[in-house]
C-alpha cells in the first residue's frame, strides 16, 4: 500500500517497471484517486484564496484573470472571498484561509496587520497587492506605480489645458494607492505654483450611485469654481462625469475629468477618458507567480511596483 500511495502522490521515487504495473491495474480496474482522501493525506488543498472587501466592479475582472491563469497553469485552483471591514470590526474570521487554502492573496487594507502578523507566525503563505507589507512583516507584495503618474496627470491638465482648479476625488478608506496618488496631485500643484486647497478634496464611494450622489452634493457647495476632476480611478471618473452631466456641465468643456487605472470601458466612454494605464492583469499574475515561489521553497522579491503610463484620450480636452 505505502508503493501504490508513493506512485498516486508522487512524492517518491519508484521504479518505471512498477509505476507502469501499478497503472495497468489502476485502468484495468477503473481506479481514480478521490481528491478529498488525497488532500488529508498531503495537507494541501489545491487551492489558492484571493480575498477583498470586494470583487464588484470592473477592475477585478483583469486582475482575477491574471491570478488564475497563473494558478491554474501550476494546477491550483481560485476561490474569491470578500471580507468587509465590519467583519475586521466584529473579530470575524477570514473566509479564507490556512484552514481551507495552500495560501491567500490580499487585497488592499482588506486584512488588519494583526491578522497578518497571525498568519506569517504561522508560516503561512501570503502575498499582498496594492499594500506595502508592514515593516515588521516581510511579506511580499506587489503594486503599481502611483505618485509618478498621478503627478504626470496632473501636469497635462495644468500645462495642456491650463487648468488650475483641479478637484481630486480619492478612493474611500486609507488605501495605500489612494494616498500615493494625493501625494503625486499635491506635488503637481506645488511644482506649478498652485495652492492646495483642502476644499477641492472630495471623498469617493465605491458604490457609483453613492459616488455620484457625493459629487452632486459638491456641486451645488461648489458651483463650478473648479475647472479639472482627478477621479482616484476610472469607477470614480464614470460617477463625475454623470454628476457633471446631470448639473448641465459640459466634459471636458467646461470641466476636464481624468481618472486612473485605464479600465477596459475607458475608451468607449463618450468622450473617452485620459487616464493612467496600469498593469492590472500582471499584477494578478505576478501576485501567483510570487505564492508558486513561496509555495516551493524558492527566493521570492519582496516588493514588486509595475510601471504604469499616461493615456491621453478626449476627457482632458485633447482632439485625439
């Protein structure tokens, strides 16, 4: 029997003449290993965790696919969970996990650095994307570049257009990249001799309903004494541009609107949005590659920030 569990699971050698004899009688018999039984006995599960606060909207579409091309080319499979901040609130465990995965991929703030710091004293796998690890967790993670764009942004909206009152509307939460991208929209301003103004600071909701409604109430507090909308990502920007048009605003004629991430719908809009191309589906990818390398014993890059680029489309008011 310990033979015939050597040759099912492969984790030891035997020779040719006995593996071919051993699958003559499998066939003949019509044996298939049962998954379950073989999981308990190795400890692995076969799958890898991506968890988030949420999968909704069409940034994770990429982002997904590039996870699981390179999960499933190592013979792992994908399962998604969400996990909001109320469950982190109401000390909820983690959906996923080691007690149902080889290894999970996190999103963002999604886990508190408690729950980090649990998982990597139990040496158990975990890459990050779109977070830096914690100083005191090298856990590896992999990101985009953020403030270089954001400021580049900025910059063609100030020296193209001349636009100069420019409104930025972030992410919710604290999100690392929301901050990254600020910081690029301050030092913009600074480096053209704008004033920042906290005024023009506008608080995004994921929810494009909220979003909008959070963008109408700005308008009539601020009835255009701005003439630019930096929208924290391309979910964001299709919100302003509904509020805009909904307040009888003309894009970009009477206010430039910009976003990041260049989503897939990017170019469709009417007018197509300028915005900053990101890496999102290798991200994903390099976020698997990294858990394989954990996962075999190998070297792994602790940080990983992929570039990204400006895209100059119609809603900053190009002719293109």
């Amino acid at each position: 029997m310990a033979t015939v569990s050597r040759f099912i699971n492969h984790n030891a050698p035997i020779s040719d003449e006995i593996g071919i004899r051993l699958q003559s009688v499998m066939d003949e018999l019509g044996y298939v290993p049962l998954e379950a039984a073989r999981h308990l006995a190795t400890h692995k599960t076969g799958l890898i965790g991506l968890l988030s606060f949420t999968v909704e909207y069409g940034f994770f579409g990429p982002l997904v696919a590039g996870l699981e091309e390179a999960m499933k080319e190592n013979g792992y499979n994908l399962l998604i969970a969400t996990y909001s901040p109320e469950c982190k609130k109401d000390e909820i465990a983690p959906p996923v996990g080691p007690h149902n995965t080889d290894g999970v991929v996190v999103f963002s703030d999604t886990l508190s650095e408690a729950q980090l710091a649990e998982w990597y004293r139990m040496q158990f796998p975990v890459v990050l994307i779109y977070r830096t690890s914690p100083a005191s967790l090298p856990i590896p993670c992999v990101n985009v570049e953020n403030k270089k764009s954001a400021y580049k942004l900025v910059e063609h909206l100030i020296e193209a257009h001349d636009r100069r009152r420019i409104v930025f509307v972030r992410a919710p939460g604290c999100q690392e990249d929301a901050h990254w991208r600020e910081m690029g929209y301050k030092a913009a301003l600074k480096d053209h001799s704008i004033a920042f103004d906290p005024k023009l600071i506008v608080d995004g909701k994921y929810d494009r309903r909220l979003a909008r409604e959070t963008m109408k109430a700005f308008l009539v507090n601020h009835p255009p004494r701005f003439d630019a909308v930096f929208a924290g990502d391309d979910d964001l920007a299709v919100s302003v541009v509904s509020a805009l048009q909904e307040a009888g605003l003309q894009v970009p004629c009477d206010v430039a609107v910009v976003g990041f991430d260049d989503q897939r719908f990017a170019s469709l809009l009417v007018p197509s949005l300028t915005t900053i191309h990101a890496p999102t589906e290798n991200v994903g990818r390099m976020a698997g590659q990294q858990m394989l390398k954990i996962l075999h014993g190998q070297p792994v890059d602790q940080r990983v920030v992929l570039p990204t680029g400006l895209v100059i489309r119609q809603s900053c008011g190009c002719a293109i």
